[in-house]
C-alpha cells in the first residue's frame, strides 16, 4: 500500500489501511486472491514468503486461531 489519504473522499472505499484508513495503492500493486498468493509462495518464483500471525504462543503456535465451538454469543 501506499500513503494515506488526507481527503477520504478521493480515496476507494475499499482500499484501507489496518488502522480503517483510507490509502493509495502504490504503482505496480495488486491485489490477488489468498489461494493464487499460496501458488505463487510454492511455484518456486519467489526468493522469500512471510505467512502473517497476528499473535504467536511461546511454544510458537499461532495464537489468534480460534474454533467456532469455543465462541460465546
């Protein structure tokens, strides 16, 4: 992503930063669907791939995985 928006209206209502923030794409960026983001990370194209974990366990689990059993309404 690019920058941020100083005027929300010039902006695309779905181009946000993780702060709900209107952004701009930089030259060249895209968007892929997540399944075309795993084929590219195995298709051997890519000297590097990093897989994001909001939160990590100690014992290096990913900690913001949750089951749909374990919710409360």
């Amino acid at each position: 992503m690019g920058s941020e928006l100083e005027d929300a209206a010039l902006g695309d209502d779905d181009l946000l930063s993780a702060g709900k923030r209107p952004v701009t794409l930089i030259p060249g960026g895209c968007f892929v669907h997540h399944v075309d983001s795993f084929a590219l990370a195995r298709g051997g194209r890519l000297d590097a791939t990093l897989l994001g974990a909001c939160r990590v366990a100690e014992n290096g689990n990913l900690a913001n995985w949750t089951r749909t059993a374990n919710r409360r309404s």
